[in-house]
C-alpha cells in the first residue's frame, strides 16, 4: 500500500467516525480544550506506515 492510498482509506473512515466520536465525548464530557496540530487521520497514517516499515 503507498501512503496516498492509506490516507485516502483513513480520511474515509474518520468522516465517518469523528462526528459518532465527538457526540461519545460530548456526553461523557471527555472532550479536550484544543485542537491537535495533525487531523486524526493523519496520525493513522503515520502509524500504519511506521508499522509497515518493518
């Protein structure tokens, strides 16, 4: 898998995922006070492409 394709496969799954995890963190009153400098698929990328690299 190449890096475009992963982020493309991530950033697919967070728009669907963020706003369900927002809501859970919402209600749990969980949620944080700032914004990370990468989006969450960004850093899924990094991770599948650490763990690929052998």
């Amino acid at each position: 898998m190449d890096t475009t394709t992963i982020l493309c496969a991530s950033d697919e799954f967070f728009k669907e995922f963020e706003p369900r995890r927002e809501q859970h963190l919402l209600e749990s009153s969980l949620k944080r006070g700032r914004q990370g400098a990468l989006c969450l698929s960004e850093v899924i990328t990094i991770m599948v492409e650490f763990h690929l690299s052998g």
